[in-house]
C-alpha cells in the first residue's frame, strides 16, 4: 500500500467525514506530509493521530475557508516547503432556509467556502503544479449541483459553480 508513497497532499475539509478519510486513506497508502484543513481544531486533532499512526506526517491548518487570505497563506505555506503532489477540496459550508428567507450574509459565507476557497486553492496549487508539470487537483462536489433541494438555494448554486470551475480548470489546465 504505498501508491502514494512520499507523496505530497493537501486536504480542505480534512476534520470530518469525505475529507478525513481520504486524508487517512493517503496515509495508508504512504503519503508523506499531508496538510490538514478544518474549521475545527478539534476535529483536527483526531485526524493528526490517526495519520500519525499510518507512519505520515500531518500538518495541521486550522482555520475558516471562506477567509480567503488565510486560504492563499495555507496554500503558501505548504507550497513554501516543496510542490504539492495532489490538492483535494471537500469542505462545505450548508445552512437550510427557503429562498426568501436567506440573508445576504449566509450566501455570501455559502459562496466563500464552496466556491471562492476552491478557486483559491485550485488556482495557487495549480501554478506550482503547472510549473512541476505534475500534480492532481481534486473537487468533491454534490448531486445538488444537478438540481435543486429545496431550502438549499446557495448550496446547490455553489456546488453547480464547482462543477463548472472544475471543468474549465480541466480544460486550461490540461493544455498546460
């Protein structure tokens, strides 16, 4: 189990649920350092041990994604001490409320953390990645991307925006 082996990864979202086990399944399979994203210290502290028994390195980042400074300074961070091998985005922030009802300030937070942090540390990974000519840059989105729930207006909205960037970043990217 070490396809990964001495591998490089960043995980957004890494305190709970699709996040952590994907950041404890790089462990498994022999990644090195692995960078660890959550809003919750917390939730981050079990995930480190668990990495740390899989024999990697967890580097623990624990701040807010729709605060894009700290996420282009994350970014820097891990750039700063080698290329990144993979960038995968899992965070979500949700909240249910019908659509006349939702406040400018949880569309605006939906946005920052589903779409804006993505396109941030997409676009930052993928400068490094494009100057190495490596790396795998990886968008957990939602079936509500397709359609609509209701209640869920700025989710749904957010998760279609990630289908979309995701796609337009392949099609630049791929040319790259």
């Amino acid at each position: 189990m070490d396809r990964f082996k001495g591998k490089r990864v960043f995980v957004a979202g890494a305190g709970s649920g699709f996040g952590r086990r994907t950041a404890e399944r790089f462990a498994e399979e022999g990644a090195t350092d692995i960078y660890l994203v959550d809003i919750l210290q917390d939730r981050l502290e079990l995930v480190i041990e668990e990495i740390r028994k899989r024999g990697s390195s967890p580097i623990s980042m624990c701040f807010d994604l729709a605060d894009a400074d700290k996420c282009g300074e994350a970014m820097a961070k891990a750039l700063s001490e080698a290329p990144l091998d993979v960038l995968i985005c899992t965070a979500a922030a949700v909240e249910e409320k019908r659509f006349i009802n939702i406040e400018l300030e949880s569309w605006r937070r939906q946005l920052d953390v589903n779409l804006t942090a993505y396109f941030i540390l997409g676009r930052d990974a993928a400068r490094s990645m494009v100057k190495e000519r490596s790396g795998v840059i990886l968008f957990t989105s939602s079936t509500a991307a397709l359609g609509h729930s209701l209640g869920f207006t700025p989710y749904c909205v957010t998760k279609a925006g990630e289908v979309s960037l995701m796609k337009s970043m392949a099609v630049e990217l791929a040319r790259s």
